[in-house]
C-alpha cells in the first residue's frame, strides 16, 4: 500500500537486488567438497524447462550437474541455467516474514503477519464485498500451486478476481489455438522440429529467448530443412536464415495474410484436409483475397517477392512448422495474429502428422502449466471454462461447495490493476509476480498500488512490488517444495524439492493453506504436501481438456516426463496432438478464424514516429526479481540499452553508447545507445527486465487484445533524441518519478 | 571419453555465453573461464564465435616456453602451465596463432583450456560442448557429426607453419583445411600451371 516506508536507496541496501558471484562459501570453500546428492530437477528460468541436477550438502546447493539423459536438452543449459543455482544462498534471500512499519520492513512472527492479512482480507471484504480483494498469481509457480491458488480465490475468498502474470505472455496464442482446435498447447514436442521441410519463425527471439530450440533449427538445417525468420530485429538465429523478413512492428497479421493470399492464388492448399476436417475457409479464404502481395508488402515492410517466396516454401513442402512467440502474440490483435498463422497450417494441411503444426514457445517457467489448472481468471482445472454448467457443477463438487458457490469470471492481471486505479478492487494479494516491472505503463501501476488498503506479497525475494507491501510473506523458491511443471513442448516434468527454505521462510504452498485456515476455510484445504494437492488436481482435471488423471510424479520420474492428455495411468500421454485428425472442439473439426485488420492501440504520427518494441536478453528473465541478483548474469548485459539503427542514429547524431532519451505518450526513459545494423530503421528496442528510471515498461501502453487481454508490448510509438543532463547513476533505484500521493486506510 | 572427439563451429554460435558461464564451474580452475568469445562486429551483425583451446599436435605454447612449463598428455591435451616451473613471461600467450593461453593474476601463471581434464577422464564430457544450447561446442562422436552439412578438419594454415590439432573445425564440405588465400579460388592460377604443364 501506498509508497515505500522508507527511500528506495534503504531499500535497496536491505533488500538487494546485491549481485551474487559466487557458491555458497566461495569458489574455494564448501563447493569443492563432494555434493551428498545429486537432484534430478529443473532450470525455473524459462519455458523450455532444461533438465539440470542440482548439487547438494548441507541443505545448500552449491552447483549443478548437468542432466544428460533428460530427453528435452540433453545436458544443454543457456547462460541463466547455468547460474540458475547461484539464487540459492543468496544474501537477498527473505528469511522471514515482514512487517511494514513506520521505519522500513521489519521481520515478525507468522502469527503476525498472517492473523494481520486474514485481518485485512475480513475488514476490506465486509467494508466493499468480496470482490473488492483480488488475488495475483504467477507463470513461474508449479501447477500445484496454481490449482491451490485457484482454489485458494473462488473457495476460500469467494473473489471473482484471480489472474496471474502468464496473462502477460502467451494468452493471444491460447485464445485462438482454443477457437481452432479447442486446445491450448502447442501441438507437436520438440523432436519433431528437425524433420520440418520448412520452419517459419515469426516474433520469436529463439537465441536469447528459448536458447535451447536453436539446436532443435539448427539439426533442421543440417537435414535439409529451409528456415524463414520474420522479426524486426535479426535475432541471433537469423544469422543461419534462408529468407529473412524484416517486417514493421505490429504488421505480422498483414504479413500471414499476405502469405495465405499467395499459398491460395498458387493453388497449394490441401483441399481434401480442408473440406474433411475444417470449418469456416471459405470466409477466410474470401479475406485473403484482398491481401495481394503488394499490399502486404506497403503494410510490413517487406519485399513481396520475399512474401511469395515464403509462401511458397510453405505451400509446397511436405512439412511446415510454424513457430511463434511473444512478438507475434503481444500485440491489441494477438489473437487475430495467432488465428492467422493456424490458418496458414490449416490450409496447407500441416497438422497433426510429423514435422509439421502450428507451435507455440512458451515462455515463462512454468507458462504451460501455470494455465491449465485455474488461476486465470475464466477458467477450472482441467482448462475448463469457468462459464460452463457442467464444468462448474463438476469441479464444486470436488471441492465440496455448491456450483452458485463458485464466483463467475473475474478480471484479467491488467483488468485487476485498473480497477486497484478507480478503487473498485481495495485489497490485494500476490505471489510470483511483480507487476510494477512487468506490466506496462509502469507510472499508472505505481500510481495504483498506491491506492491499494491492503497488498500482501508472497515472494523469495523483495521485488520491487513488494516496497509497496504492508506485508511481505517469505515463500519458497522453485527448488524448495515438489511440485509439476509444464514445458513449452506440453510434456509435464518433475520439479524435484532438493533442499529445505532458509531460516523461517516457508513453502508457498503452507502460506496459501494456512491463510485459508485463519479464514475458517480451512476444511476445504486439507492438504498436508504437494503430493495431496497433486491428489485433487489429477481428479479435478479429469475430463477436462488438460487431463492429469494419468500423471504422477512417480510416472513422471520413470518415464522423463509425460504429455498431456493423459487421462488413465496407463495411458502413454500425447506428445502430437491430432494424430486421429480430431480436434477438441465440440464439432471435433479444426475451425478457421477470420481475422481483421486493426491498427495498433498506440499509433505512430509526427510527434512520435518512430516504433517501440520491447523483449528479453538471454541473460535474463522476466522482471529480473531473481536474475539481477546472478552477478555473472548482470555482468553480461548489466543495464538496459536502446538498440537502433546507424541510419537513424546518423539523423540524430547518436553514437554508440551515448545517453538517449526515448518518449512516448506515456514516460520518457534516459539509457545508453546501441548502434546495430540488426535491427529496422523506424524501431527502437529496449529489453524490460529492469525496474526504477530504466524500466522499459515505464513507456508501454495498456491497450489490451479485446479477447485475451494481453497488453501490446511489442508495438509502442515514440521518439528518441540525445539526452540532456542524464542521470548516469549505475543502479534502478526509483528517481524522479515519485510516488502518487497515498490514498486508503 | 574414447570414442569422443570435439568440433568447434562458429557458424551455429548464438551469442549466448553459456559456455564461458560454464567454464568456471569447472573444477581445476574454479570461477576462471577459459573460453574465448567474441562478436566478430556487433555494430555489423549479431555473428558470434566461442572458442576452446585446439589442443595443436606440436604446441607451439609449449615450444616457445623457456621454463618448460607446459605439458601436453599422451591422450593429446595440453595443460595450464605447471605452477611451480611458470615463469609468467607470457611468450606463450604472443605465440599462440589461436590466442588461447591466458596470463592469470594475481596467480601469475598461464592458463588455458584443458578440455576438462576432471571431467572426461572420468567419463564426462568437457563443461561447455555438453550446455552449449546450439552445440557450436560440441563433444560427440565423429559419426554424429557426420550428420551436419559441414565437414571437420583439423589442418591449419598460418602462413608457412601448418598445424595440426586435436578439436575440429567446422568448414565448408569442399574445404580440407583451414586456410584462406584467394590464389586457391583463382581460375587462372590453376589454367596456367595446367597450360605450363601441356
């Protein structure tokens, strides 16, 4: 609530982030010593979730092993898994729960923070109705914290409003992979990459952002396999591109539209797929007609030759992968981008037979199964929709309430924090999530929290939302509770519990139960461990789409992991989905989408003319509440960098590592210049891991995609000049703008 | 490992560093890396290179060295230089045509790549090629590496001296050795000598 108690520079001297280079002990001391075991477990770093083993004595980890006969990476790790362990031990680490008092953040009793929090939770609740406290969650906790989280706000809040941080990544690509195929993963595993004819890679930095799927293009390649990369910047993996489309930020739709106008003016439609096993063409193929080459051309940026040519090895190959990611999906028309390119592998017949399909790269640490098993906003384990009657009367009655029990649809993670803005949503709780580095427009979130009467926060570490708290709850990290997690491919793993919470940090699992306790809710949360959650979970998402019933940990440790659905134990789980060319959809047939064109919710014009685009480097990891504290990882990319071209450079007199000022309509953000001929000359990029003066997010917007709700991060308008005066101060510390005046109780 | 030969290929390198961040978990020289790593011209292109020791046949580290400090191993891996015989005079790190070796402080020794001693002795393979995540390093046996459009050699050309070494290079498929001299894609070099031979 309201500002910080004390500066941010205290803060930061307590709290961190404080950069960590070494194992526990130094590099000479304690981890030299023979480790007294080896974990089976996983990097919590991305998406691709990497098998790692972690090394352990004494209740610390102090280094890894790497995992070679884990099927998925083989032993490989990028930079971030590397140094993953490095945020065990770390001297930031919250040891206990705090409280917000008059002179900063000071350790308490359980007791006390807890009693404290159902406290708040009873007055705003009874003062406002239950749906004036909404709870946050987060894409890099395990599934069955999701579940207990989902559970946590409908059974034991009775709130509405429950969403989480996944709602930031991949959502566009969920909305519309569930209107085609009435699914939302991605529909092949890894091991099919290779035998693609062609891969087309649109909006995914695979290099820095799914390192691990470069050697998966990469023996593509060496099989004889073509790759087009379209991206505004030339990515590293373009560096082996056989066609490169250089298209305008917020174009691609123009660009996938461009391509099905030629795949279907040629005549390299698969007809027979079509008329047998798909919906709505005709509608969609009425559409691309109107998008020529040339038009597509005038929109993107792109040459139409190239367009035809991309088109064109796609239409005529035997096998096409399509992969995108948040480039493709963080725009205010993800879903109609994400629609577009499952209509190209619908026409084209390139699905549910090997090396080919429509692909999504997950994200976030567990972004797959983070959103499967109820903390978003709409929907019950199992992805079920919170909407359906049978869905609702189903998963009540695993939970013991009555169905009109259960809340309807909430808000979504930016719904939530601007109704914390108008103050209809008075209380809030959080856990692994910083939405003051990772939403956009970072000012109006400040602002917001600010407004809060109450904010909780579960985290490991005091992320920079977490200044904001009247509470900090001391949770686990990854490596410190069991727990499944969800790989980008859709194969669920093991995320094995290696070591103990420090001090009296504890498991965020224990956090969540016990809060229920307090509320009296506690019959409804018998769970004693993660194997009990688990328990439900497996029941509660039987049927559903998202079946676990089959999974269990000790499958999962047998069998390296196992694709869902996988309704019985005895079933062997499903990596290629629609091998039986059936869909999940109620018709069982894959549904084209017609797509409209819209221009973006934050248009370039005189005053700012050039685009904004923002991402991730390889050596970090979302808002870098845990990566800015790896000194090795820091080191490599310690600070953010506005990366633009010579020639636009060359208008303003900007040289490599000058100080620049970039604007947009929201903020203006002072960081150095990097002057690269790899990216176009009408856009800016800034990585957003950052938090304080230098946070990207400071400039986003909140024009949100009307059906998923993903904010547009990826197109901005603005403007760039040298700066003047700029504050040159190495650290993120918060500066000029201060906090909006404090409100509430 | 028997059986398990290194290939180095720049064409597929990423940028990452995950090699050099793995380096230093390494046992024998703990929280030092010893890969050499460069963006060739990062205002040009986002082209990167990560490089390990080559583990030459005939070191000239080795040969240059007045202490004799630096020992190559019967299975082909040249090793740091031995503390007690270092003399630091870096003539090892001016010979080097690779640019390996390193000048440690404040330990004043060389340092370098010994392709993980620790690790493949006992069955392991070295740090780096087993993380890199496009296997730009890459440890494995010689018929996997059949499999990419590339062909390993490890026959260099520094001027006059050639060299043999241990790690491969990838280069293209028609290409025997590393060596760059435009004369060798000249039409008219090899029509005249076959016209002075008619």
């Amino acid at each position: 609530m309201a500002k910080a108690p004390v500066s941010e520079e205290a803060l930061k001297e307590q709290f961190g982030p404080h950069l960590n280079y070494v194992p526990p002990g130094g590099w000479k001391d304690e981890s030299i010593h023979p480790a007294e075991k080896l974990v089976k477990t996983h990097c919590c770093f991305c998406g691709q979730q990497c098998g790692i083993q972690l090394k352990v004595r004494k209740n610390r980890i102090i280094g890894f092993e790497p995992w070679e006969d884990f099927p998925f990476n083989h032993g490989m790790l990028c930079p971030k898994g590397v140094k993953r362990y490095m945020q065990s031990g770390h001297p930031d680490r919250l040891l206990a729960p705090m409280m917000r008092r008059t002179d900063g953040f000071q350790p308490a009793t359980w007791d006390e923070c807890l009693d404290f929090t159902v406290g708040r939770i009873r007055d705003i609740q009874g003062k406002y109705g239950k749906d004036a406290f909404a709870v946050y969650g987060g894409a890099s906790l395990s599934t069955e914290k999701s579940y207990l989280l989902g559970k946590f706000a409908r059974v034991a809040l009775g709130t509405r409003h429950i969403d989480y941080n996944g709602r930031l990544c991949m959502v566009s690509a969920g909305t519309a992979y569930k209107l085609a195929f009435g699914i939302d993963r991605s529909t092949i595993p890894w091991s099919e990459i290779p035998k693609a004819e062609v891969l087309f890679v649109i909006g995914a930095n695979v290099g820095e952002c799914a390192p691990i799927t470069t050697d998966y293009i990469w023996q593509c390649r060496d099989n004889g396999g073509r790759l087009i990369v379209a991206d505004p910047r030339m990515t590293p993996i373009t560096r082996n591109a056989d066609l490169y489309l250089p298209l305008r930020p917020g174009t691609d739709l123009a660009l996938l539209l461009g391509m099905l106008h030629v795949i279907l003016h040629d005549g390299l439609e698969d007809r027979e797929f079509i008329s047998r096993y798909t919906t709505g063409f005709e509608d969609v193929a009425a559409d691309a007609k109107q998008w020529d080459p040339r038009r597509s051309a005038e929109m993107t940026g792109v040459p139409p030759e190239a367009i035809e040519k991309a088109a064109r090895w796609i239409g005529k190959s035997k096998r096409a992968i399509l992969m995108h990611a948040r480039g493709l999906e963080h725009q205010s028309k993800g879903v109609e981008n994400c629609s577009a390119i499952v209509n190209i592998a619908l026409a084209t017949g390139n699905i549910g037979r090997e090396g080919s399909g429509p692909t999504m790269i997950t994200g976030q640490g567990n972004g797959q199964g983070g959103r499967e098993h109820g903390q978003k906003c709409d929907q019950l384990p199992g992805q079920r929709s919170l909407t359906d009657p049978a869905a609702r009367e189903y998963v009540a009655g695993i939970w013991g309430i009555r169905p009109e029990e259960l809340p309807q649809p909430g808000y979504s993670a930016q719904e939530i924090m601007n109704a914390i803005h108008s103050g209809e949503i008075r209380g809030l709780l959080s856990m692994c999530f910083n939405p003051l580095v990772s939403l956009p427009d970072a000012n109006f979130t400040r602002e917001a929290l600010s407004k809060l009467e109450f904010l909780g926060v579960v985290d490991f570490f005091m992320s920079e939302t977490a200044h904001h708290a009247d509470v900090v709850l001391a949770g686990s990290l990854h490596e410190e509770e069991d727990g499944l997690g969800c790989s980008a491919e859709g194969r669920v793993i093991h995320w094995q519990k290696s070591i103990d919470p420090p001090g009296q940090a504890r498991c965020d699992s224990d956090i969540i139960i016990d809060i229920a306790h307090r509320l009296g809710r506690g019959q409804y949360f018998p769970f004693k461990s993660p194997a009990d959650i688990l328990e439900e979970l497996r029941v509660a998402s039987r049927g559903g789409v998202a079946d676990y019933y089959g999974i269990t940990y000790e499958r999962i440790d047998k069998e390296k992991g196992i694709f869902w659905p996988c309704p019985d134990l005895k079933h062997p789980g499903t990596p290629i989905l629609f091998a039986d060319k059936r869909f999940y959809t109620h018709d069982g047939k894959a549904h084209f989408n017609k797509t409209e064109w819209r221009p973006s919710g934050d248009p370039i014009d005189q005053e700012y003319p050039l685009y904004l685009t923002t991402g991730r480097v390889v050596s970090q990891y979302l808002s870098g509440t845990q990566t800015r504290r790896i000194g090795a990882l820091v080191d490599q990319y310690p600070e953010p960098r506005a990366e633009l071209h010579p020639r636009l450079a060359q208008q303003l007199n900007i040289k490599d590592g000058d100080w620049v000022t970039v604007t947009t309509r929201r903020d203006d953000v002072t960081v150095r210049a990097m002057v690269v001929k790899t990216i176009r000359p009408d856009t800016v990029f800034i990585p957003y891991h950052w938090a304080g003066i230098r946070s990207a997010n400071r400039l986003t917007h909140r024009t949100l995609d009307p059906r998923s709700k993903i904010p547009e991060f990826k197109v901005s308008a603005c403007r760039i000049k040298h700066a003047t005066n700029p504050d040159t101060s190495p650290d993120d510390r918060e500066a000029h703008h201060n906090d909006a005046p404090r409100g509430g109780a | 490992m028997f059986g398990y030969e290194f290939y180095i290929d720049p064409s597929r390198c990423i940028g990452c560093r995950s090699c050099l961040q793995a380096c230093e978990e390494c046992e024998t020289h703990r929280g030092k890396s010893m890969i050499n790593f460069d963006f060739i011209e990062r205002r040009e292109s986002i082209t990167s290179a990560a490089y390990v020791c080559w583990h030459c046949d005939e070191p000239t580290c080795a040969q240059v060295c007045p202490a004799d400090a630096i020992k190559k191993g019967d299975d082909g891996i040249v090793h740091s230089s031995l503390k007690p015989r270092c003399i630091a005079c870096s003539n090892c790190v001016l010979a080097c045509p690779f640019g390996i070796p390193k000048m440690m402080e404040p330990e004043q020794q060389m340092m370098k790549c010994d392709m993980c001693y620790d690790r493949t002795s006992v069955g392991k393979r070295p740090m780096c090629a087993t993380v890199c995540p496009s296997q730009a390093l890459a440890y494995i046996r010689p018929e996997e590496i059949a499999r990419r459009k590339e062909k390993p050699t490890n026959i260099f050309y520094f001027g006059e001296q050639k060299i043999t070494t241990k790690v491969f290079m990838m280069a293209p498929a028609e290409r025997d050795a590393i060596a760059l001299d435009v004369v060798d894609y000249m039409w008219e070099e090899k029509h005249e000598l076959a016209v002075a031979i008619e």
